[in-house]
C-alpha cells in the first residue's frame, strides 16, 4: 500500500508541476511562435474571406537609384495597374468614371535624369484617366523630386520624417573637345527641361529654383518646407 501511495504522490506532484508550468507560461512573457504556426494563424483570420484580386493591389514601389533598371519595372508596373484600373468607356450621355488610383511610393537617392524623363512621361499618360498618388518616404532626392511632384495634384503625399534635395543635372564626360561641348550643351537643355518641369508641377518660380542651383550645394528641405513650395500636398499620416 505504501508503494501504491508512493506512485500515486508522484503522478499527483508531476501533474501540479505541469499544471503550475502552464500557468507561469500564461502569466509570464509571450511564447515564441514558429512560422508554420504563424502561418496557420493568418490563414485562420482570412477564411472564408475573398482573396484579394489583382486589380485591388494598386502599390508600385520606386526604390533605390532611378537607373535603367528600375525606371522599366516601374514603368512596368504602372502600365499594368493602368491597364487593369482603366475606367470603361462610358455609354452615350454618360460622364466619364476616373479610374482606380495607382500609389507609387517613392525612397530614392536621385539617379539617371533620362529614365526621370520617361517616369515622368509615363506618370503623365497614366494621370490622364486614373490618378497616381506619388508618396515620398525616408529620402526624395535630384530626380526623384520631379516624380514625386508629378503625382496627380491634392495627391501627393510626404512621409513627415523625409528628406527632399534639389540640385543641378550632373553630367560626366570624357573625349574630344567638340564632343565635350555638345554634351555640355545638351546638360544645360536637360537641366532647363527639369527647371520647366518643376514649375509646372510645382510653386516654385524659374527663380527661385535657379537661385537653389546657383549655391552650388546640396538644398535640403524638410516635408513642410516640400509642401509650402508645392512639391507634395500633404503629410503622410
């Protein structure tokens, strides 16, 4: 009997302990969970939802440097929203519907002012009929300042801790003289062409934007600053 006793006690004891371990496992810190586990958890909170289609995920993402590679799957993507969001054409006596707007969030130290061009160009096209919401966030810098403000007007958006830069085109060459003096020429229509595009974008006058490029430095603005002088509309919140 004793022995029976003596088992019974350590089942008792070994279920208490158990018991006594969830409860400090309940009370204390949060438990680490798995991915698998994580997983099923999302899975469980989207069933019998609908899957999101498509034509709902509206975001393109310009981030990095705006070179070659990036302007064409920018460009890419937002043709394709553009495609998918295009409003149909209306019946006869029917107003035209604006279509499906397109975000394209903008972190970019600046880049190619050609592929800035053909950004600009294609955000253009798009505005005509779905309007792109421009949102800058962490730093929006040389190029990336004129796509940012060529988002559809009342749209563009700016992160309140990003940085905006203004500066002159840049432009490096090497070779025979008379080839150096043509590409000095087209740098000087290029940065006229920025110049333009900025005024008519934004509120600031040639002016003003040729006094920021005559210091020969680096113009920093904060997002009020962006706002004030047109560049975007308001604070992202």
């Amino acid at each position: 009997m004793n022995e029976e006793k003596t088992e019974e006690q350590e089942e008792h004891a070994e279920e208490e302990g158990a018991s006594t371990d969830e409860e400090e496992q309940e009370d204390g810190e949060p438990q680490p969970i798995d991915l698998s586990s994580l997983a099923e958890m999302v899975r469980a909170s989207i069933e019998g939802e609908a899957e999101p289609s498509l034509e709902d995920l509206r975001c393109v993402g310009l981030y990095g440097d705006i070179d070659e590679e990036k302007a064409a799957e920018t460009i890419v993507g937002l043709l394709s929203l553009h495609h998918l969001g295009k409003p149909k054409l209306p019946e006869e006596g029917e107003e035209q519907e604006p279509g499906k707007p397109i975000d394209l969030y903008i972190s970019t130290y600046g880049g190619s002012a050609d592929e800035m061009a053909s950004l600009v160009d294609v955000i253009n096209l798009i505005k005509k009929d779905c309007p792109v919401r421009t949102i800058g966030i962490g730093k929006v810098m040389s190029a990336g300042v004129l796509v940012l403000a060529s988002g559809t007007k009342g749209e563009r958006i700016i992160g309140k801790n990003c940085r905006v830069m203004i500066h002159s085109v840049i432009g490096g060459h090497s070779g025979a003289l008379h080839n150096l003096e043509n590409e000095l020429t087209e740098i000087k229509k290029m940065q006229e062409v920025y110049i333009d595009s900025l005024v008519k974008e934004t509120k600031m006058t040639k002016k003003q934007i040729k006094s920021f490029m005559r210091r020969k430095t680096n113009v920093y603005l904060t997002a009020e600053e962006a706002i004030e002088y047109g560049i975007a509309d308001k604070i992202l919140e």
